[in-house]
C-alpha cells in the first residue's frame, strides 16, 4: 500500500509538472507516456511498472468488480460468498496486478456482455466461452479453461437421447437452454430446428422446464449441469453419460474473461499476470480446487484468443 501511495504521488507530481490540460477520463490511457518514467513506479512490484488507464483507476480504488451468472463451477454465490474456479483465477490474477478487493454484481447470462459494455462492471468472470460473435463486442483475455457439453433428460432417458443430433431427428423433442448460451448455436449446428428449442434465464429454470414436462431435455456446459444436477438433488433428472460430443466449431469451448472494448491496456497487463499463474502452476491449482481436471480442462498452449476469435478453435 505504502508502494502504491508513493507511485501514486509520483504520477500527479509528474502530470502537474506538465501542465496538461486532459479532463479526469483515464478511459483512453492519456497517462501512458508518463507512467513508464516514474521512479516510484519502477520499484513497485512489477505489475505495477506500466499502469495507466482503467488498470490504475482499479489499483487506486483497490477493487474490481466483476459481473457473473451464478453459473457453478465457474462463478456462483454460496452462502452470501462469491466462488468458482472462474472466479478465484480473476481474484489472483488482479492480486497479482496489486487489486486485492473483488466485489461482485450478478446478471443474467445473455446480459453479461451487455453490462460490460455499459461499464456496470470492469471484468465478466463467467468462464464465457469466447466465440467471433462475442470477440465483436467484449476483449477476452487469454483463455483459462476448456470444457466440453453435457446433456440432462428425465430419468430413465426414455427418448435415448445420446447426442444434439439425436435431438435433431426427432422433430417432436424439446430442449431448453440458458438465454445466451452458445448451445443454442451448437444446436443448430446439429441440425436442430429453431422451434425445437426454448430459453431460460438460468441452469435451475432449464432443470424445472424439464422436471415439469415442458421440455425433454436441457444442455450446458458438462461441468455446470452435472454439477447442478448434483445439487439440485433430485432422481427425476437424468445427466446423460453416453453423451456424444458434437463435432463442431467451438467444441470444446474456451472459457476466458472479457472485458471492456476500450480496457485494451488492461486486457494486456491481465494476460501477462495469468500467464504468469499458468507458469507456475497456480491456474492448475485452482481449475483442480473447483472440480476441474487438469488433463482435460487446462488449455493447450498453442490455442489463443485470437485465434478462437479468427474461428481457427
């Protein structure tokens, strides 16, 4: 802290100096060319040695907010406690870049991005997965995790559904899923028509259209709804082991955090602290904590963001 109020001082003192006559946005990052020469900057931890912009708002307040969809494991709220392996790899990452306070504001999936845009909160920590449509209105960091499809029916499976194009084949069959969920367009993908396939506001809603006979079946990410399933704690559902992974683009989806259009200097200084926690083992350490598995669910070092946006993953 003591680091941090020095740098701090040294940035205006140098700003006064140059009598600029900017207003108070920092939004467009005018501090940039003044912050790489302070002395006091140098010689705080070195994620600090280049803050400029929204990451030196975040590092004066001490506080990040990010935006979620109580989604498990990813980011949800348990017991008044924010939690999740989307979550806690968002907490060390900013720890890294000396932002030690997350708080939190929930959202609907379909309206996280929306929210970032609307700048109700610096940072989404969904484990989004991160797709061309979306890289057109949110910068992802580099991605975090990786993760297949799951599919939940009622007990007993007495459709057989085992795979999006059993779904597909049989015209009669409803499914439900999560409002903004890429399985919509996984969906289609398979060749399941549009009125086969109704939304809900969250992973519960999708389980009760279920429960209730309104729909055949539900699909998410496979951590969530098996997870979920396990929760919700009831024998009327059914996760379908056999599932059959659709052979798509955006299959196994990359989950990663998003943030602002305009926080592309932050973006930056985030990818460069993760990619540090990849390193050294504590992304492993946390997906492991959180129910991931490192074999399956860490990302291949050859994927990138830029390449899942340009459609290559």
């Amino acid at each position: 802290m003591k680091k941090f109020l020095f740098t701090l001082v040294t940035v205006f003192g140098l700003i006064f100096l140059a009598a600029c006559g900017s207003d108070d946005s920092s939004s467009e990052g005018s501090e940039s060319s003044d912050s790489g020469d302070s002395e006091g900057t140098q010689e705080n931890a070195e994620s600090d040695d280049s803050a400029s912009g929204k990451l030196a708002e975040l590092q004066e307040a001490g506080t990040v907010t990010i935006g979620f969809a109580n989604e498990a494991p990813y980011a949800y709220e348990e017991d008044g406690e924010l939690k999740g392996a989307a979550v806690d790899i968002a907490a060390a990452v900013f720890s890294e870049l000396g932002v030690e306070n997350v708080e939190s504001k929930l959202a609907d999936f379909s309206q996280l991005i929306p929210g970032l845009q609307a700048q109700q909160f610096d940072v989404v920590t969904a484990g989004m997965a991160i797709n061309p449509d979306r890289c057109e209105n949110a910068l992802f960091g580099e991605p975090e995790m990786q993760y297949g499809e799951g599919l939940i029916v009622e007990a007993g499976n007495p459709l057989d559904l085992q795979s999006y194009k059993d779904i597909a084949d049989n015209p009669d069959v409803t499914v439900v899923v999560m409002e903004g969920a890429t399985e919509i367009e996984f969906l289609k993908s398979e060749g399941v028509s549009e009125d086969q396939i109704e939304t809900a506001p969250d992973i519960p809603a999708t389980f009760s259209a279920v429960q209730s006979g309104r729909a055949d079946a539900t699909t998410g990410t496979e951590m969530t709804v098996k997870m979920a399933l396990e929760s919700a704690g009831t024998d009327a559902l059914e996760f379908v082991e056999t599932f059959e992974q659709p052979d798509i683009e955006g299959v196994p989806s990359y989950g990663a955090a998003a943030f602002n259009l305009e926080d592309q200097e932050l973006v930056d200084a985030y990818n460069e602290a993760l990619a540090s926690l990849k390193e050294d083992g504590t992304v492993a350490e946390l997906l492991e904590a959180n129910g991931f598995s490192e074999e399956s669910n860490m990302v291949p070092a050859e994927v990138t963001t830029e390449a899942v946006c340009n459609g290559e993953f």
